[in-house]
C-alpha cells in the first residue's frame, strides 16, 4: 500500500541560523547554492539580450560609433567648397592656404607618432576627430588635404568642386546609412569587371562595406552632379542637352517601315513644336546615373593602405572629367 504525501518536504532539516552559518545562504547541507542572476537589460527582460531578428535578419546588437564631430566636420567642408565657388573664389588661393596647412599639420603629426607627451596633448584636443586607427598612422586630415589640393591644380574648377562635395558629402553618406542600415543588406562582392563581360580587368571592393552605404553614395553623388550642373550652375548644358542629328533622322526614315517613320517624324515634330527640354532630361539623367556610379564604385574601392580621402575626389573626379571629354566627341554641339 503506498501512501501519497502532498506539499510535504522529505526530511527537511530544521532551519540554521544565519549567524551559524553565515555562507549557506538558505542551503540544505551547508553548501552555498548557486543562484541564476537576471541578465542586465534595458528594459529588464531576459529575451532583450538575444537576437532581435526581423523576417530572418539578426539585427547587430554592438554599440555603434556614429562619430558625430568627425562626420560634422567632414560634411561642412563641402558647404564651405560651395560658398567659394559661388562667390568666384580664387581656387589659386586655396590651394596656397591649404599648402600652408600641410607644413604645419605634418611636422605636428610626425612628432605625434613620435612624442609620447606630444600625442598625449594632440590627442587630448583633437582626439574626437580621429579614429582609432588614426591615432597610430597618419592622420586623416593631411590626405584630405592632399586630395582637395590634387584636384583645384589639376581638374576644371566646376570638377573640381563637385569633386570635393562627393567627397564630403557622399562618402559621409555612405559611412552613416552603412553603419545604420549595412547589416541588413549583403556585403559588396570582393571585385567587379572594369568592362563588362571581361573578367581580365576588375576592380576590387571593400567586402566590408555593404550594399546599403553603396547605395547611399552612389545616390548622393548622382544628387550632387544633378543638382550641382543641373540646377545651380548650368556651366556645361551645351553637352548635357542631347538632341538627335538630323543625319540621323534621315537614316532612320530609310531603314524604317514608312508608317514607323511617319511616326518617328511626327513624334520628333510634336516635340519641336511644345518645347519640351527633353534632350537635357536626357543628359540630366544620364549624368546622374554616370556620377552615381562613379561615386559608389569610388567610395566602395579598396585600394590597399590608400586613404579614401585623398583617392575618393581625385578618381571620381577624373572619372567625371573623363565623361564630358567623352561627350565633347560624340556630341555634335560641342
């Protein structure tokens, strides 16, 4: 015959007192039990500390470093570039300052890496706006420099500045969307071809920069260029207004099927007729795509120990000069 107990404890044994034994803390045989501790939360819930996810997606729970005064300070150089070309800034005199500068900021970096008590001070002052990986290379500021004094000597002035704001603007872009939204998209590939479908050539990629800040760049650059040459100084429309040679028409009503042609002229004749700036649209949109790209493909490279500052402005902008000599030879205006 078996005999239930219920909310009965088995030979428990009598309570201890805790001046008896003052590390038992409530045991049962004088052994100190381990107690679960509750996990630090924000808002005091254990499942807080596991992956969030979201449709499959593990949202990255490391803190991540916005670096606010360094990006501040990066992005104003760009309304400051835009005030001088507006105010028909001499690029001459820039370029002689900015100069000045280097013989003041390099001999001061080079004793930094060099001087414990000088790093201790520079850095104390200025350390905000360095990274971590600054503090023991080169500081980020002598290839800004260097890359903005590159292209005011060598590239046209309105290039140039467009230059300097992809910089700016753009790569500030691209760090600040690939830092907040990057771990939700797919890396970038290590390479892609420099001519489509031939794989010999290829220009390699940051694998550690994402789709997200790729696409941040490469729309803001397309904004910069559109907005820039489109809108404000429309230096350049006699290449970004595309129209059709009438050479072309002709041939086009002798390969066509006579009503396709009919149409074709009719069309070309309705156009002429209302005025409507379809060629610059043409050109506008065609400029933002070849800029857009550029920028991206400029920001995303991974050229080795090179410093994005100073190969940013100098390849987008040779890239974006490179493009109106290109429209200089096709285009039957020019």
């Amino acid at each position: 015959m078996s005999v239930e107990h219920i909310d009965t404890p088995a030979r428990s044994p009598p309570p201890q007192s805790p001046a008896h034994h003052p590390a038992s803390n409530g045991s049962a045989n004088g052994s100190p039990l381990r107690q679960r501790k509750k996990a630090r939360t924000s808002n005091g819930s254990i499942s807080s500390r596991l992956p969030n996810k979201s449709n499959g997606v593990a949202k990255p729970s490391h803190k991540v470093d916005w670096e606010i005064p360094r990006k501040t300070l990066h992005s104003s150089i760009g309304f400051f570039t835009w005030y001088l070309y507006a105010s028909n800034g001499n690029a001459r005199t820039v370029v002689k300052v900015l100069s000045l500068a280097l013989l003041v900021i390099v001999p001061a970096d080079i004793i930094r890496l060099n001087s414990d008590g000088f790093e201790w001070l520079f850095e104390r002052v200025l350390g905000f706006l360095m990274r971590e990986s600054e503090k023991k290379g080169t500081n980020g500021v002598i290839w800004y420099i260097i890359g903005v004094i590159f292209v005011l000597s060598v590239y046209p002035l309105d290039v140039a500045t467009v230059s300097i704001l992809i910089l700016s603007w753009a790569d500030t872009a691209a760090s600040t969307i690939g830092r907040l939204w990057g771990a939700y998209t797919p890396p970038l590939p290590r390479s892609i071809p420099l001519i489509p479908f031939v794989p010999f050539f290829r220009l390699p990629l940051a694998p550690r920069k994402s789709l997200a800040g790729f696409l941040a760049g490469s729309f803001t650059g397309a904004a910069i260029a559109v907005g820039f040459w489109g809108f404000c100084y429309p230096v350049r429309d006699n290449l970004l207004t595309f129209q059709i040679p009438s050479e072309t028409l002709a041939v086009a009503e002798e390969v066509l099927p006579d009503a396709v042609a009919d149409i074709v002229k009719q069309g070309v004749e309705w156009v002429s007729a209302v005025d409507l700036p379809l060629g610059r649209w043409v050109g506008l949109t065609t400029l933002g795509v070849v800029s857009g790209l550029i920028s991206g493909v400029a920001e995303a490279l991974d050229l080795g120990s090179m410093d994005d500052n100073l190969t940013l402005p100098i390849i987008s902008g040779g890239c974006i000069w490179g493009f109106f000599k290109a429209l200089e030879y096709i285009s039957p205006s020019a």
